[in-house]
C-alpha cells in the first residue's frame, strides 16, 4: 500500500453513527458511534446477534427507523452527501431508486391483497413517468430475470400462490428494478429452506456482478458473511467489535467476541463425533427407538387423494446416542416425531419404544408412557406457561404420577434445574423475564425431571443465537453421558446435525431419502438431495481454507 | 364451492328458525295478556262472556304447540299475525313504519361510516402525537354516551339555545338532522375503534416497510396498501353495528318522537302487543342474517387469499 | 429491536438490556396512568354512593321540599332541585345503587353463564361444541336491544328483570370470547407440553387452559359493566326499569326532559355521570387487557 490511487468516493460512508430509541422512561441508545464505508460493487456483511444493533443501523440508512426511533449524531453520506437528517420527502427520492431493500421475511413483506405484478410495477409508478404497456414488460423481464418461471402468470398471482423462495424472488426484483447503487439485504434468507436460502444468496451474487450494484448483507451467520461479502463488520451491543477483508477477519479474528463466534458457530467447527467413541456395534438387540413402515396420510379438505405426510418410514435408534432426523419444510420431520412422542396416530406402520408399541396406546397406558418419552420444542416462549414461574414449571410434571410428596418434587427440581446451569435466583420468575437461552434450559429441565430414556428435540436450538446454541448443545452432550439419555433430534441445520449426532435419517416429502451413520452419510451421500443439502451449509470458503 | 354455499343458507335458515322459536317462547309464553289489557277496561263495558269470545277469535286459547304450528305457517307465507293494540295487521303496520326507518338509518349509517374513517385515517395521518392521541380517543368517549342522552342534549342545544334546528312542524329533512346525528355516534365508535386498531396493525407490518423502501410517502401507503387490508376485517362487525343500529333507531325515535319502527317497538312493549314485537324480531333476525350471509359470500371476492388457488403453489 | 431480530434473542445480553428498557413493577405503580387513577376514583366514588348514600348528602332523594321546585343549581343545591323541588345531586347519589347493582347483575349473569359455556365448548368434543355455538349464534342474530324488550316482556318491569334482560343478552358474547380464548390456548405448546409430562385432562384444564384463558374474559367483563350501566339507562328511560319515584339515573333523565327549555339541569346532569362512570369502567377494562398481553 505504498501508492495510494485516485480515492473512490464510497457509495455509502456512515460515520460515528449513533442511534437511540425513546421508551416510556427516557432514551435508551441501541448503537454506539459507528462508522464504516461501502465502496462501489461492494459486498459488506454487517454481522451481530441478537440485539446486537444491525438492524437498527441497516433501517438507519434508508430512513425507515421504528416510530421512536432518532439518529442522535454521526452521519450517513450517500455518494458523499449526507442523508442522515433528511426529511421523509427528500428520502422518498432515494429509497427504491438508489438504496432498496430485501427484506427478512419473504412471507409477509408482500401485500396479500395485490397482484405480484402491481407491487412490482409500483415502484416504476413511483419513481419514472413510464406508460402502463411499458410499466408491464419491465415487470415480465423482471420476473423471468429472477428466476420466476412463466412470468406473465406470476404477474397475475396474488403473494400466497407463491413458494416462500419465489416471492423473496420477487423483492429481489422490487430491490433491483431501478438498479441501485446499494441494496440493504436484512438477514434474506434466514426465513427460507436451507437449500432455497443458497439459491437466493446465489442470485442476490450474480446481480450483484451484473449490475454493479454494491450490498450491505445484514446477517446473524457469520458462515453466510463468510462465503458472500468481501468486508466483515462485527457488531455486538451496538458497537463495532472489529472490521476487515473476509478473509483476514476469519484467518486471524483480534477481538475476543469474533473469536467466541468463530469457534460456537457449527459450520466451522470441525465434526467432533466423527471419531467417535462409541463403536458401532451391529446387531446388539438394544434399540430403543423402532420405526418400522410408518406412514401417515392426511384427509385434504379440498377433496383428491389424501396427503402423503409420511410415507414407508423405517428406522432404528441404539440406546444412549442421538438420532437426528433432517429435512426442510414439508419433509414429514415434525409428523414423525408426533407419532413417536405419542400426540399423532400414523395411518400406517409400527413405533416400538423400548419395547411398548405407541400406535396401540390409550387413555391412562399412554398417560404412564409419557414417562419415557419427552419432548422439547423448537419456541420456548410458547412451550412455558407464561403464568408458572420456573419451580412450578419443573415440578409440575411430577405432580402427574404418584410417589413424589411436595418436598420430594421441589427438591428434585432444584436439583435438575441446578444441573442444566439455571442460576438459584431465576426459579422464581416468570418465563417471560428470562433470555432465550434460559428459557430452553427450563424446558430441558422439565423434560428430564420425569427421567425419561428418550428425548426428542425439535428444533430446540433453531432459534437462539449461536453463541446460545453452542452453550446448549454442549449442555445436552454432558447430560446424555451422564444420564445415558437417547436423543432424536430433529433439525434443519446439518452443521449442527454433523456437530451432535452419531446416525442420521434424511427425509424428504416423506420419504427417507439418506440414512446411516453421520459419516457415512456427510462422507458418501446416497442421495442427490443430500448431496444438494451438505453444499448448502453455508461457511464453505472458510472451512476449505482450513 | 356450491356445497360451501348450500352449507352456509342451511346454517342460516336454521338460525333463522331458531330466532323466531326462541322469540315465540319469550314473547307468547308470557303471564300478561294483550287482549285481557285491552278489553278487559272497564271502560268498554264488555262482559266476561264476550271477551272470551274475543279470545277465541284470535286462538289465543288452543295449545301451545298448535299456535307455534299455525304461527310459523303464517310467518313463511308473510303473515306476522293481527296488532291487537292497533287493529290492523302487523304486516301493515310494519310496512308504514318501515321508510322513515330506513331513512334513518341510512343516512345515520352513512354518517357514521364517514365519521369513522375521517377519525381513523386523520390519527393515523396526524403530524402531532397529541392530536393523534385526540382524535383516538373519540371512539371511546362516543361509545360511552348514553344514545338518548345525546338526542336530548342535541335538543337542548341546538333547538332551544342555539335556535339552529326548529322544533315545531320542521321541514321533512330539518327533522332528520338531529337524529340522524344522534344515531351516527354510537354506530361510528366501534367502527372508527375497529378501524384504528387494524390500520396500527397493519402498518407494523413488513410489508409496509417495503412499500416505503420503494420510495413511497406515507399518504399512498396508507391509500394503496393499508386501506383495503385494513378495511377488510371490518366486514365481520357487520352483524353487530346492525344490532347497534336497530338499538339506536327504537331510542332515537323515541327522543324525537319520529314515527318508524323504533317507536312502534317502543309502544308495542308498553302496551305488550306481542305480534307486533315477534315480528319486529324476527325481521331482525332475517336481516342480520341476510347481512352476515352476503359478507361471507362477498369476503372471497374481496381478499384473494380465500379464492380457490390457482396455478402453481411450488 | 424490532420484529426482524425477534427470533434469535440472546442470553446475556437480553437480560442486561431487559433490565435498561422495562420499568420494575415498582416503579410501575408509582407511574399509574392519570386517566386510569382517575377512571378509579370515579369507580370508588360511585360505589360509596351506593353503599353509604347518606354519607354524600343529607337530602332526602324521594320527598321535596316545597317552594324549591326547579331550582338552578346552587352552593345549597349543587345541581338544582327537579319540579316537585328533590335534590337532583341527592337523587343521583341514591340512585347509583339503582344503576350498580343492576350492572352487576348483568354482568354477573353473562359472565357466569356465558363463560361456562364458553369454557364447555371449548374443551369438548365437536358435537357439543357445535351445538353450545350454534345457540350462541342464534342469541348472536336478535338485536341485543330487542332481545331484552323481549325478556322485559316476558318477566315484567323492573330494576331486576332490566337487569337479567341486560344479562341474558351479554351471554354470547361471553361465551364466544371464552372459547376461542380457551381454544388458543388449547393450541398452545405449553399445554401440548403439559399433556406430554403426563398431565390429565382436568389437571391441564386447572392448571393451565383456565388460568390463561380467563384473563381477557374478565377485562371483557369490566368492560360489559361499562356497557351494562348504559344499556340499563336505557331501559330506564323507556320505562321498562324500576318505577317512578325511584331515582334511577335513566329515569331521571326520562323525567327532566319535560324540562329541556327550562331546567338544562335536569337531563344534563346524570347523563354526565353516565358517560363519567362508563368511560371509567372502560379505562379500567383497557388496563386489564393490557395487563394480560
């Protein structure tokens, strides 16, 4: 860097920004002092978890901060000019024409009641003086150039004819139709299947190079961030930890936060169970779980033939090690583990746990069988009665069986929920005062207090943080070693899947597709779809590079 | 589609036969008697001999299962039965009192409907959090005003005080202002209320973040995106403004004295003249059912995501 | 942070940050909304009213004195005299028993009956379930006001009968609330979660569903109390409510309107404590509901 070239003026220069929101007892600021640059073509990732400020620097920059929110100081320089204290009417002739926006959620960032093609079409109404015959060949070119088969009908669709990827298609078209210099894409494709998310981040790339247009990738994946942007900005608690070229910042992280994110995020972290201890012993009689030609139909209330959830399903779980069961939307996933767990009778096909066969079950026998099963939900907000508080929470399932007195139960209690890291002062609050992570620790908590055999995970740790994640995942590893628990555990994520479990069944549209163990399975996919899948963990570049 | 139809006009005849049983039992099972309170005045100088007479020609003393049979024969073919009070048949009687109703309640449905939307849009559109928070609790005063009160004291106010409006022999309009005011305030409060509520929570959500990334202001946002979705849901309170409507004509009409069907509710419970009240009841009904009946069949016309899908879901 | 970041909430920073942005409940109280400290005292006001009447004023509400008919109001009668010279602010105070426990009653009525049915057919099997809605819908079809005249008719006037008829007609409401609200909850994975660690049907229903579901069932019952004040003045002004001399605050609004060019007083007076005490019961609904989301 001995020669320093003709500057380029960036197309997006914020400085010193910082941001505050009002609430009931004064201002509370959510960013502090940031500063970066996006130069022309540019690919930057903003990355941070949760509360982390990103979102609220990205709405920053187009002007569409929350009713209480206000810009305290710094300033946003768009092509040099500075925007950040601009009215909504001068920002009106910036947004859509030079910075757009992708949204989070493809599902409910399109209005229901209006045709594909008239959203689309709006923003040319908006912002050019071009005739309607015009307006509707730019939309139809649009569509097909995104990727949307027979254009001229999807123009015509309304939002909920369309797949979740297909409308994400269609705001990639409303971001790029006035080819912009800046496109603000927040977290795109966290909402979406694993293997439709590459296809969108594939897409938002290639437009990228054709246009030339410069990207703000706002994203709490730090192996998204790691294979899409050129430049990294870690943010945590509203402030910038460090910034830098991709692969500097992933080679040599320098700020603490970076390197905790680097080694909890599972797309890097090598698979740890690949050696694993427990050696497959073949043919030992002591399989828990047995699923054997599980098949479950559903009457469609449209009438035709019933719905296939589940089809011709077989599978065996050893005792003491983890099953995962891995698919996207509308893979049958979630139907299975209903029938296992005893709340959904399969039209077909037998279950068998530890030797009782659950399709048979009834009444009082699958009251007391409920012992050996337990499961843990995806949403631990929805899963904890919000009136309980965490005690009440964890003894309530012991005050459903005989045997335990009052002392007996809360003593138990406490001793699980000391066990799963719940500090001494939080088993008297509501579900509501604890962070995410907690309250998936109470739940655990809950599911074990009955000393069940099997536990069946559903995407419990999908929603927390990485950081979260890394912290409960390494929990249920310490617990199944030392309570000899079985765990099925059922997700979309195969980096997490590689990292945790010892066999895999891959399912799509109800069909087992892949199966055996994680080995076999990541090393030497049977199938194309798991072929697709594997390729679709994000964090490739990184990984490669190691 | 034509199933869902059948299913729908069954479940509404059923509720319709339902009122009207429900109706018959409330109002022909009762202790008080129409003909006894009318004839039975001394003044008449009729003897016990004779009224029973009387009674007998209006089949007042067969069982009760039979009149049930006989009054539900009469009511399909349009017969509501004869006003004891009056005279005349109810059919009559409801079809003389009917257009001043109507013309009420239009024109107060009408003015409440304006009202409503003027409130909702300007709070959502207003500059200042104070006028916002103004205009949004309008709703909530209206809906705590007793309906008579308010015709009194529009009365009071603008006949007597202000002298604006006259109070004796008035024009045909000039007499429909106040209560067609009086009427439009307890109509507009849970309409504007529903109103407010569906517009702040239809623009809390992502898509309208996108339409306002795409450059749009305010005003056509709330014009192109959140009018109709917000709009839409206000369908469903159809079948209860119209029993705030019916509520607000029998006391309107009673404070000013108009001659429609409120005021003949009005005398009919005075005087307990219980064919006439059945009646009244059970068009009541019919209407509320034709009307919650056209809004299930005109919401798949309105909002697309319950027309049958078309194309491909992928 | 707004919806975008809803779904990955973070350990330790959630709870810090929690600690910052939400009021404790301490400080909580001691911010109580102006309005809603006032739609109390209101509330309170109106109940000592009832309860001890002759503690607000010495003038006896059904006798008048003579030689003070229709008198304006003054410092010696803060809100006039009628026609036949009764303190109209001794006729309101004593006519608040009149107007509460009619609302009560209604209230009470609708709220017992109607979430009965509500919880029943929202924990039952279809069939019953079918049928409780289908009659809900029926009740749902007669004009609310219309109903009631009907009940009047049948049981005669009177402050009770008013009272049942308002009732009877807040029913459906009540149980269309309880179910869906038992409904939702049912839908919920906490109870599916309870049913899985080995909980009975009653126990969930007990420990669970109930407590959940009744919490916006009882800001509906604050705010049909509301309702109920009015639609009871309502009925008193037609006439159908408790007879003449008693103070009831319909009544007496029926009863100064033969006054509207002389005495103002008359009418405006107890309609405003009407529109007072509704506003304040749906103050105090609104607080509930708030509470309970």
């Amino acid at each position: 860097m001995t020669v320093i070239p003709a500057p380029i003026t960036p197309v997006l220069e914020v400085e010193d920004l910082s941001i505050a929101y009002r609430d009931g007892s004064g201002e509370r600021r959510a960013v502090h002092d940031v500063s970066f640059r996006i130069d022309p073509g540019e690919v930057v990732a903003l990355v941070g978890e949760s509360g982390s400020g990103k979102t609220t620097t990205a709405q920053s920059l187009i002007g569409l901060l929350a009713q209480n929110g206000r810009v305290e100081r710094g300033s946003i320089r768009l092509n040099g000019t500075d925007i950040a204290r601009w009215t909504d009417r001068q920002l009106d002739t910036v947004r859509g024409a030079r910075i757009s926006l992708v949204p989070q959620d493809p599902g409910s960032s399109l209005n229901p009641v209006k045709t594909i093609g008239s959203q689309l079409g709006e923003i040319f109404r908006i912002h050019t003086k071009l005739r309607s015959d015009e307006i509707e060949a730019r939309v139809l070119s649009l569509l097909a150039r995104v990727g949307l088969s027979e254009p001229a009908l999807r123009a015509r669709q309304y939002p909920h004819e369309l797949s979740g990827g297909m409308r994400q298609r269609v705001l990639i078209a409303i971001a790029i139709a006035l080819k912009p210099q800046l496109i603000i894409a927040d977290e795109p494709t966290s909402a979406l299947d694993v293997t439709v998310q590459k296809r969108i981040l594939d897409l938002i790339d290639e437009l990228r190079a054709e246009y030339g247009t410069a990207v703000l990738l706002v994203t709490h994946d730090l192996g998204v961030a790691a294979d899409r942007a050129d430049r990294i900005v870690v943010l945590k608690d509203g402030r910038i930890q460090e910034q830098g070229a991709t692969g500097a910042i992933l080679a040599a992280p320098r700020s603490p936060y970076t390197k905790q994110l680097l080694s909890d995020a599972p797309s890097f972290s090598a698979p740890p169970r690949l050696a694993a201890v427990r050696p497959p012993v073949a043919h030992v009689p002591d399989d828990i779980v047995v699923v054997d030609g599980l098949a479950r139909e559903f009457v469609r209330e449209a009438g035709g033939p019933p719905l296939r959830a589940v089809d011709d399903l077989s599978f065996r779980v050893r005792r003491g090690t983890t099953h995962a069961i891995v698919g996207e939307s509308g893979s049958g996933k979630t139907t299975t583990i209903r029938s296992i767990v005893g709340f959904d009778r399969p039209t077909a096909g037998r279950i068998e746990i530890d030797g009782t066969d659950v399709s048979r079950l009834t009444g009082e026998g699958l009251r007391q069988f409920r012992r050996k099963v337990q499961l843990v939900y995806q949403n631990p907000y929805g899963s904890l009665d919000p009136r309980q508080n965490v005690l009440q929470i964890v003894t309530e399932p012991l005050a459903n069986f005989p045997g335990f007195s009052r002392s007996d139960r809360e003593e138990k209690a406490r001793a699980i929920l000391a066990r799963v890291g719940l500090p001494e002062e939080a088993l008297g609050r509501r579900p509501h005062a604890l962070s995410g992570g907690q309250r998936q620790r109470v739940a655990i908590a809950r599911a074990l207090v009955l000393d069940p055999q099997l536990v069946v995970l559903d995407e419990a740790v999908s929603a927390l943080d990485v950081s979260v994640q890394a912290r409960i995942l390494d929990l249920l590893d310490e617990l199944q070693s030392e309570l000899g628990l079985t765990y099925l555990f059922v997700s979309h994520d195969l980096a997490v899947v590689r990292q945790i479990s010892d066999t895999v069944s891959v399912l799509k549209d109800g069909r087992l597709v892949d199966g055996g163990t994680v080995s076999e399975v990541f090393e030497n996919p049977r199938s194309d779809y798991t072929r697709e899948l594997i390729n679709a963990i994000p964090g490739r570049k990184r990984r490669a590079a190691a | 589609m034509s199933g869902y139809l059948l299913n729908r006009v069954a479940q509404a005849l059923f509720v319709l036969w339902a009122a009207f049983t429900i109706s018959f039992v409330l109002l022909q099972a009762m202790p008080g008697d129409a003909i006894l309170i009318k004839f039975q005045n001394p003044d008449l100088g009729l003897t016990a001999q004779q009224v029973a007479e009387i009674r007998a020609s209006y089949a007042v003393d067969s069982s009760v299962l039979v009149q049930y049979a006989r009054t539900i024969g009469k009511f399909v073919a349009g017969d509501f039965g004869y006003s004891v009070q009056a005279g005349v048949p109810v059919a009559s009687l409801l079809a003389a009192h009917l257009p001043a109703t109507l013309k009420l309640a239009a024109l107060g449905f009408l003015l409440a409907a304006v009202l409503a939307t003027a409130i909702a849009f300007l709070s959502s559109l207003a500059p200042f959090a104070w006028l916002r928070g103004a205009l949004q609790s309008v709703p909530s005063l209206f809906i705590s005003i007793p309906t008579f009160w308010l015709g009194i004291m529009l009365i009071q106010l603008f006949s007597f005080r202000l002298k604006l409006v006259p109070v004796i022999n008035p024009g045909p309009w000039q007499e429909l202002i106040l209560p067609v005011a009086t009427l439009a305030v307890p109509i507009s409060a849970p309409l504007a209320q529903v109103l407010v509520r569906n517009i702040d929570e239809v623009l809390t959500r992502p898509f309208v973040a996108v339409a306002r990334a795409k450059g749009a202001t305010r005003l056509w946002v709330l014009w192109r995106h959140v009018a109709k979705n917000a709009l839409l849901p206000t369908l469903t309170i159809a079948g209860v403004l119209f029993g705030e409507l019916i509520a607000g004509a029998v006391v309107t009409e009673t404070v000013f004295g108009l001659n429609g069907i409120g005021g003949l509710t009005e005398r009919a419970v005075g005087s307990q003249d219980t064919a006439v009240l059945q009646a009244i009841v059970v068009l009541s009904a019919l209407a509320f059912v034709i009307i919650n009946l056209t809004v299930d069949l005109l919401y798949p016309v309105l909002d697309p995501r319950l027309r049958t899908k078309t194309g491909a879901v992928a | 942070m707004t919806t975008f970041d809803t779904l990955h909430d973070d350990g330790v920073s959630q709870t810090t940050r929690k600690g910052e942005w939400r009021p404790g409940a301490a400080s909580r109280l001691r911010r109580v909304p102006v309005g809603l400290g006032l739609a109390w005292l209101i509330l309170g006001t109106v109940l000592l009213w009832a309860i001890a009447p002759s503690l607000f004023t010495a003038f006896n509400p059904l006798e008048g004195v003579g030689g003070e008919q229709l008198r304006r109001p003054s410092t010696e009668h803060l809100l006039g005299t009628d026609a036949l010279g009764r303190d109209l602010y001794a006729r309101i105070v004593h006519g608040a028993v009149h107007s509460l426990t009619g609302a009560f009653v209604a209230v009470g009525l609708g709220l017992v009956v109607g979430t009965a049915l509500g919880v029943i057919a929202g924990s039952v099997r279809r069939r019953l379930d079918d049928a409780i809605m289908r009659v809900v819908d029926v009740l749902l079809s007669i004009p609310p006001l219309l109903l009631s005249l009907s009940i009047i008719i049948l049981l005669g006037f009177g402050t009770v009968n008013a009272a049942i008829a308002v009732g009877v007609t807040s029913v459906a409401g009540f149980a269309r609330l309880a179910r869906a609200e038992v409904v939702r909850v049912r839908r919920s994975d906490y109870v599916e979660a309870a049913f899985g660690s080995g909980g009975t049907f009653a126990s969930v229903l007990w420990r669970h569903i109930l407590p959940n579901s009744l919490t916006s069932v009882v800001a509906f019952a604050a705010l049909q109390f509301g309702s109920a004040v009015l639609q009871i003045s309502t009925l008193g002004f037609l006439g159908y409510g408790a007879p003449p001399p008693t103070p009831e605050w319909g009544l007496l609004i029926a009863e100064g309107r033969n006054y509207i060019s002389t005495a103002w007083w008359l009418t405006t007076a107890p309609g405003i404590v009407v529109v007072l005490v509704v506003l304040a019961a749906n103050r105090v609904s609104q607080s509930f509901g708030r509470a309970a989301a």
